[in-house]
C-alpha cells in the first residue's frame, strides 16, 4: 500500500499506484499514462501538490520523494513556536501519518534524489534505482548559505531551516547563555527573541545599518531594531565578521573586522538562503537566481515544474521573474502546480506576495500586562524591490507598534503591512500590487491617494465603503489591535491560512 511514513517502499521505488512508473536500476518502462507525477522534494510544497492533485479528481500514481526521514512540516514554526517549546512536534506536519496511504500516495523519506532525465522522463535515486515519471514538479526549496570564514565548521555554528536544526539551537537557549546570532533578517531575528525569551543573552551581527533594510527600508527597519533593542538584544550594525574563534574545535567567540571579539557559547548563522537548483542545473532546465517558470509554473522542459522558494516564477501582475522565500508560496504555488500538470489553462499564479513574523517576549514587570510592546505579529501583502519606492506611509500609532505602513512609488501602492492589528489583511491586499483590485474583479486608483492623504479609519471606511456597495456589508470591526483580542495565534492555524490566501 501507498503512503509509507519512512521509507520502506519497495527497493524498486514500486509507487502505491499498482507499480505505475517505477522501475528499477534497469531502466523505466511503460507510456505516459502509466507513469505516475513525481515530486521531489517532501516538504510543506511537496505534500500540498500532492493534497491538491488528489482534490482535483488526479487517480493516477503520485510518489513524493524526500531527504528528510521526518515527514512534511512546515517550517515556520522552527523558528517561532517550536523553537520556543510552545507548538509540539506533532502539530508541525502538512498531515498526520495515515493520510498519505488513505490518499494512495507513495513517500519515500531519507531518499535523495541525484539526478533528473528529462528526455527519459526518469530521476535516479542515490541507490542507483530509478523512477519514471510522467510530469515532475520540483519542490526542493533552499539551503542555509554557509558564512565564508574561518572556524564557521566548529561545534556550536549552528543555522537554521531543518527540524534537527530547530532542536539544536533550542538546546542552546538557555539562561544566562551567551548566543550570537550573525545576520539580522528574519530567521536572525526570530531566533533572538525566542533566545531572549530563554533568558539567554543575544548579541546580533548585522553588516548594513539596519535589520532587515533589503526587505523593509529605513523607516520600517527602524521599528525592528527598537522593538529588539528594547527587550534586551544588543545590536551591532556595520560589522564584518573575519573569524569564528574557538577552542578543542568548539565555538568560543566571533571575531569582528575591527579586532574585536563578541564571547559566544553558540553562533547561529542566518545570512540568508539559496535556492536548490543543482538537480535542475545538471537536468539543464534554465536556471537564474533559482528554476526559472512561467505563470503556470512549468520549467523550460514542459513536463519539468517547480514551486516553493526554487521557482523563479513569472508572475503576470508585475510583468517580471520574482522568487519567493516565504511560507504562503510554498502553501499556494503548488495548487497551481497541480492543475497545470492536469493540463488546466487558467492555472496561473499570479497572488500578491504575502510573509509573516511573530514574536512574544515575558513582561519585563511580573504583574504587567502583555501590551504591544512585548509582541510583535506582522502580516505584509506586496512587492517591494530594494529601494524600489520613494515614500512610506504611516497609519497608526508607530510608537506602540500598532500601525499600518504602505510602501508608495509615483503615488500607487507597492505593499502593505499591518503590524499588531487585525481584521485589515483584505483591504490591504486590494491596495497593493500593480492594480488596485476589488472584490468584485474591477480595478481603480483613488485608493491610492486615500493612503497617501488619509487617516488609518478613513482608508479602511473606504474599502468598507465599497463592500456595501456590493451588498456585502460591513466588516464587524475596522481595525482591531493586540490589546482586544485573544492571546497569539500558532503560526500555522486556519485562519493565517486563510488570510495568506
């Protein structure tokens, strides 16, 4: 039967499709038809594809091929709520364990993948079998960038993006410990308020001038480096790091362009991530700055896809290639994905960018409230390229950290992000992008003057505005911050989901 946990197919890479397209290391047999979809790659995109092709009517054989032993998760949580032992184990999975063989889906994990035959239609595994595939959609993702000096291989260099990576940095957050994080986006970030909230001790190593100043700008970055300065991260911008120092081949310190040394009992490196293009670079699928797709998300090879952070997508909004590194693209890509592969032709991608960040830090004062000022819940809706706009917009209280910003270049709306304040993701998503866009499917600009002149309420009473002349009503609430609603949401519930889509 299909949907084996750990990876105990047959030898043969036999699928749970009665044995459709799998061969073994002597070659591959059988039409198109017998042949089943492959996808590599058994990750949050990987295990969606697979979700979506079965709800589209797909019968034939799915086998979803992984080098991980742990099945499908999602990887927010590795730096958010499990990191921090709020979110268990078992709650970061696509689906629990009886869904891939009630759904007669092959998995095969701690299978890797070594190369692709696109004129064979055949991947080869690492035990020299192979399996035919009819259409091959590649979910690889991204790897950690490894940093480039010195003493970056000893114990205790630790970096982030696979679950056994989670659970050595959470062994190191501990009291009184003394962390280095090198890198300020948004893994370095996350990772030192969940170590602050251990009560470790955090010093972040940041080359620019600000955290997270390619993504954000100025202004917003600005808001970032105060929020972790002010729960108690010590902040050091401008630096290069020229030398991990250690001692009996273990981390001791970072060693800094100016001489100096930070002490470190661990180092956490989050200098960003590459997509995984080798299979498809040696396959000869075009590859640049990732695999490079069309809208409907199909390689160079028209049998060949990919999705998730290694598909440099064309995205039919804003006329150009972009790529993705966030959640909400591996959740929505694949469903595209599947259709096209089923041969649909209105399976385009083309949703608004959309990423998210949490943070709680413990009241700095035992009998104090959680306020604004101890957590951080960000939602962004749009596409900002660096520098690539020429105002921000403030609506809110910025002090409090319960506001939205808009990015704004020649008067229009590039993106959206509401920090600590809910119920606002609709309209946000109508306002930015390359069109403004409505409920009903029309478009119109006034909007984006209304940002650019108006008042928190008064933005938001547009957009409420328009759905009552819809007839949809009002919303119940235009703007609802931290401070009136329920405790933080676990990063992966519905109803994130819903708004990331």
């Amino acid at each position: 039967m299909a949907g084996t946990d750990n990876g105990t197919t047959g030898a043969d890479g036999t699928t749970g499709a009665g044995g459709q397209g799998a061969t073994g290391a002597t070659g591959a047999t059988g039409n198109g038809q017998d042949r089943p979809i492959v996808i590599v790659g058994a990750s949050l995109g990987g295990a969606k594809a697979a979700e979506a092709l079965r709800e589209a009517g797909y019968r034939g054989g799915i086998v979803l091929i992984g080098e991980e032993h742990e099945r499908p998760y999602e990887r927010p949580p590795l730096s958010k709520g499990y990191l921090q032992d709020k979110t268990p184990r078992e709650k970061i999975h696509v689906h629990p364990p009886q869904w891939y063989g009630q759904n007669d889906v092959t998995l095969r994990l701690g299978t890797a993948v070594v190369s692709i035959d696109p004129a064979g239609h055949t991947v080869t595994l690492a035990d020299d079998g192979r399996v035919a595939y009819d259409k091959l959609l590649l979910t690889t993702g991204s790897v950690p960038r490894r940093l480039p000096v010195p003493g970056a291989d000893q114990e205790g260099v630790l970096s982030l993006r696979r679950v056994e990576d989670s659970d050595r940095i959470k062994a190191a957050l501990r009291p009184g410990a003394r962390i280095a994080v090198i890198g300020a986006g948004w893994i370095g970030l996350e990772v030192a308020a969940a170590a602050r909230e251990a009560g470790a001790e955090v010093t972040v190593l940041e080359a620019l001038e600000l955290p997270l100043l390619r993504v954000l700008g100025r202004e917003v970055a600005q808001v970032f480096a105060d929020l972790h300065r002010d729960h108690g991260v010590d902040l050091r911008f401008g630096v290069q790091v020229t030398e991990l120092v250690g001692d009996g081949g273990t981390v001791t310190g970072v060693k800094l362009g100016d001489g100096t040394t930070v002490a470190a009992d661990a180092v956490v490196v989050g200098i960003g991530i590459s997509p995984a293009v080798g299979l498809a670079e040696a396959a000869g699928l075009e590859v640049d700055n990732g695999i490079k797709t069309d809208r409907h998300l199909r390689t160079s090879d028209p049998d060949v896809y990919a999705a998730g952070d290694v598909a440099n997508a064309y995205h039919p909004l804003f006329g150009k290639h972009i790529r993705v590194e966030h959640w909400a693209n591996a959740l929505n890509q694949p469903q595209t994905a599947a259709r096209a592969m089923l041969g649909q032709p209105d399976a385009v991608y083309d949703r608004i960018p959309y990423f998210f960040t949490d943070a709680e830090w413990t009241p700095r004062h035992p009998n104090e409230p959680v306020a604004s000022r101890d957590k951080l819940s960000m939602e962004y809706l749009g596409y900002v390229e660096p520098e690539g706009y020429d105002r921000v917009v403030f609506r809110g209280d910025v002090k409090a950290n319960e506001f939205i910003a808009f990015w704004l270049k020649d008067g229009r709306v590039l993106a959206g992000m509401n920090m600590n304040i809910w119920d606002v993701t609709d309209p946000i998503r109508a306002m930015a992008g390359p069109e403004v866009k409505w409920p009903d499917g029309s478009r119109d600009g006034p909007v984006d003057r209304r940002v650019a002149a108006g008042t928190l309420m008064e933005v938001l009473t547009l957009w409420e505005s328009r759905m009552q002349a819809l007839g949809a009503g009002s919303r119940p609430s235009a703007v609802r911050t931290r401070r009136r609603r329920r405790p933080l949401r676990c990063s992966n519930t519905p109803s994130r989901r819903q708004r990331a889509k």
